[in-house]
C-alpha cells in the first residue's frame, strides 16, 4: 500500500489524522482487502479501494520449495522484478527474506543478483507490501533485508520499513540488515538507529585481494575500514555485528583463509555465520568436512561461529540465487 498516497487521499477528503493510522493497523495485522476494515465507514473503504491500490506489488509467481520455503517473484507499478521468501522452521519461527532494491548494482561474483539488470531502488511501501503478502498468509515474527539488494544504498526507506515492521508483530531484535559494508549507510546507521534492530556484515574474504576479487565494491570500502566501524557500532550500541561468510570451495575455504578471518575479528563484537554456498554456476561449494575444519580454526581462536541452514535450494530461494531472469 502507497502509504505517502493513502496519507493524500485521506486528508483530502477531510479524513481526521489517525485515519491513515487505522487503515494501516488493519493491513499490518494481515486484512486482505479495505473491507474487512469495519471501523472505517463503507463509503470511505469503496474510495480507498478505488483510489489507494492495496499492494503497490503485483504478484507474478509464486513457488513452494520441498521444505515449505515460499518464494514470490512481485512486479512493481513500472515493471521492475521483485522477489521475497518466506521461511518457516520447525521451532515456530517464520522469517521474511526481503528486497531492498530491484536487482543490484553490486556485482559480487558468486551471487545471482548481481548478474540481472539493476532496476531501481524499492521504496518503503514496496518493501513493506512485500512482508505483508506473507503476513496475510500467515503469523511472521523475523525478517531479514537480504533479499535483492544492498540495503545501504537505499538507507532512508530501508529504516522507513524497518520501523515499521513492529506493528506486523516483528520486533527489532528479530529484524537484520545485512550489508557489503557501504559506509556511507552503514555509519548512518550506527549514529541514528536507536532500536535495536541487528546487523550482518558480507566479508565473504579476509584478505585484501581476494575480497576485491569477490566483490568490486571492496576497492570502494575497504574491509579494514567496515571492520573498524563494527567495532564503533559495538561500543556505541553494545550489540553484536554477524558475520556472513560464503564457503566457495578452494577460493576462500582454508585453514588458513579462516586463522586470517580470526585475526581481523573479536569475539566481543562478532560472531561468524558460515553459508555453504549455493549454486549460481560459478563456483563449487565447500565440503561439509571442509566447513567444519573451517569452523573448528575459528572455534580455537574463540570466534564464535555458527553453519547457517540452508533452505529452499530447490527452487532457487535460498541466499544469492534471487534473480529474476536466468
Ligand atoms: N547486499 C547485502 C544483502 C544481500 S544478503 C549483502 O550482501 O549483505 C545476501 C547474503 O547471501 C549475503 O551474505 C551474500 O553474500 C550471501 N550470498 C550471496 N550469494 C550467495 C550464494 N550463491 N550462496 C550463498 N550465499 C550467498
């Protein structure tokens, strides 16, 4: 929902100003259409329904994965695609992988969005209208920004949504954004983002070189200076920073690569994810051996680290494989 243009149709016709307030308490709780909302007058809920359309994204498709991982491919107003997932777990947990922009122009090397034609920046109603497709389906209570997109190069409407996601029953604590380390959005965030909404940084490589190899945008913002804002983050919010970690077999996966992933990091401020990697063809995942000797270097020098679960492979909804058109 257009949430700028509700705002504008409402007050002109003289609405009061907890209106816009009301209708949005009514989608954020999960009503599929302006009239189930029975506190609002019947006139009123026929002009929203012919003025405000109810979902700035159109669904296109829509796949269920073997372990219940759903995936939506949206299209926003001008065309541009879209995708989200759903991911639900045996411990009650339903997480929302959301897009912050259609396509990337980040061109890291070993995920799939970065290979489609960047389309534009989403706004805040469209990343919204993406978790409340799924929160009309079912209760949601985690969501994570790394969907299509780097969220800080799309700072203001990625915190517009991430504030508002409380009233969908997803508290900060449970929300993540997850970056390249952009650090023009990233030092943004850490000076006025007071929730404790939690963030994920992309290192992928410790090393200098590699990382540049992996990803371009490392040349731009140099690990050591991302790194070295994380530590700030942790003295200024007291909230740890996760790791993200991309195992790609014999590119980044050796006992080595994971002692200098120790020394740049510490275990007051970090913990470690591990994603095996999926495939997007150009690289060969790690071994499950392989990534538990790589944790195991980690584990000896403290840092914590945990194997990120995979889901939703079977129909390319899992990390790195959004992307439109293959
Ligand atoms: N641009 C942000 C948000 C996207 S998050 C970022 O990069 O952090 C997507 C996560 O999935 C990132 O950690 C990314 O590095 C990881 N990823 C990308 N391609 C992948 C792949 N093929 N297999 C596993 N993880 C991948």
């Amino acid at each position: 929902m257009d949430l700028a243009l509700l705002d504008r149709t409402l007050s002109e016709r003289g609405e009061p100003s907890y209106r816009a307030r009301q209708v949005w308490e009514w989608t954020a709780r999960g009503s599929a259409s302006y009239g189930e909302m029975t506190t609002l007058a019947k006139p009123l809920r026929t002009v929203l329904a012919e003025e405000v359309p109810f979902s700035t994204l159109e669904v296109v498709t829509e796949r269920e994965a073997r372990d219940g991982t759903l995936k939506v491919l949206f299209r926003t107003h001008d065309g541009h695609p879209v995708e989200a997932v759903l991911m639900c777990y045996r411990d009650g947990r339903r997480s929302l992988c959301l897009s912050s922009q259609s396509g990337c122009p980040l061109t890291c090397t070993f995920c799939a969005t970065g290979t489609m034609r960047f389309g534009r920046n989403l706004n805040a109603s469209e990343i919204l209208d993406q978790a409340l497709h799924f929160r009309r389906i079912a209760p949601v209570n985690h969501a994570v920004y790394m969907g299509m997109g780097e969220p800080f190069l799309n700072y203001a409407d990625v915190i517009e949504s991430a504030r508002r996601l409380p009233d969908l029953g997803i508290t900060p604590r449970r929300t993540t954004i997850s970056t390249v380390g952009w650090m023009p959005g990233l030092s943004r965030f850490v000076d006025e983002v007071d929730e404790p909404i939690r963030l994920a940084l992309s290192i992928h490589a410790a090393d200098p070189e590699l990382r540049s190899e992996l990803m371009p945008v490392n040349d731009r913002y140099p690990l050591g200076d991302v790194v070295t804002e994380c530590r700030r983050y942790f003295e200024l919010r007291r909230r740890k920073v996760f790791v993200e970690y991309v195992m790609l077999a014999g590119v980044n996966d050796s006992p080595a690569a994971a002692r200098a992933l120790a020394a740049l990091l510490d275990s007051r401020t970090f913990k470690v994810n591990l994603i095996p990697y999926n495939p997007t063809g150009t690289f060969e995942g790690s071994s499950r051996q392989t990534i538990e000797g790589f944790k195991r270097e980690l584990d000896r020098a403290r840092i914590p680290a945990t194997v990120r679960l995979t889901r939703g492979r079977d129909i390319e909804a899992a990390c790195g494989q959004l992307a439109s058109v293959r």
